[in-house]
C-alpha cells in the first residue's frame, strides 16, 4: 500500500524561514519524503530526500527551510514514496514576514570628540535588537552599543540613538 501523507501548518515562520511539517504513514514499507514548495502551487524547489522509516504508524516529520524571500506567499506540500507508490499531501500555504526596516538619520550634538547617532527602526512585527555602525572608513570597525539592544517587536518605527566619544577632532567619521 502507499504511504499516507499529510501536510502540516508551517511553523516558526519568519522573515526567511520556516519550518515545514507532515505526517507520514509508511504501510510497513521503507518509505521516503520531500516537502515540494514554492510561491505557486506548481511548486518549483523540493527539500533533501529523508526516510520516514518503514512502521505501521503514522510519524511527526519536519524540514526547517531557509532563504525564502520576505512578505512572499508559499505553497508547500509534502510527498512520500514508498515501493507501492507516491501519495501527495495536501498544499498548505503562508507568508513569510516583513524584515525589520532600519533608517539611519543625522548624527546631532557634534563635539569635537563626540556625536550622537540617530535613527529609526520598524521591527515589522518581528522581535528586534539594532546597533550602529560607525568608523572611518565605509568597512566601519565600531559598533555602539556593545550588545545589541531590543527595541521590541512593533509595526512602527521606533527612534533610536546612542552617543558616541572618543573620536578624533577633524577625522571624518561613516
């Protein structure tokens, strides 16, 4: 008999991500699956070929995909195949979210050996950290605050600033 094979409601999705999900009822048999997506439901990329074993149950299987395009809608489904044949599951689909936006603004309060960084940050819904970059030259070098700081995971941009000292007076700063 073929296997059974149902898809499952992606998971952990992100702004790049997700993680898919099946069950799969081998019939006895050493039985293999793939999950089949893409931003139609002709699909397009499958996931690496695993074994779902050969029980008599059905098992929780699941396949974390990465570099997926952010606010895209996908259709995935899984498939499995076994000596009887190939069954199909369901198509399921979801969107991937938005990446956070960062804008950098002016730096203010300039002093000789000091400034202050500013900018916005809209974390689009996802849980963010932000740090600046700065330095000397565009490859920067520097980042302020040491560890990166959470601002939350909103729908609207959120300002954010951090001083900087220790700079050297008539050196032009990125």
């Amino acid at each position: 008999m073929p296997p059974t094979a149902e898809t499952a409601v992606a998971s952990s999705v992100k702004g790049q991500s997700a993680v898919f999900g099946a069950s799969i009822d081998p019939e006895v048999q050493s039985t293999t699956y793939q999950f089949e997506y893409g931003t139609t439901t002709s699909y397009g990329s499958v996931t690496s070929l695993k074994s779902a074993g050969s029980g008599a149950t059905a098992v929780a299987e699941s396949e974390p995909v990465s570099g997926l395009a952010p606010n895209t809608t996908y259709h995935y489904r899984v498939t499995a195949n076994n000596a009887s044949g190939r069954t199909y599951g369901e198509d399921q689909e979801f969107t991937t979210l938005k990446l956070p936006t960062p804008t950098t603004g002016a730096a203010t309060a300039l002093t000789p050996t000091g400034t202050t960084l500013n900018g916005t940050v809209n974390p689009e819904g996802m849980a963010v950290e932000y740090q600046f970059a700065d330095g000397t030259t565009t490859a920067y070098g520097s980042k302020v605050p040491a560890s990166p700081a959470a601002i939350g995971s909103g729908t609207t941009p959120i300002a954010v600033s951090q001083a900087v000292t220790g700079l050297v007076s008539g050196t032009t700063y990125h």
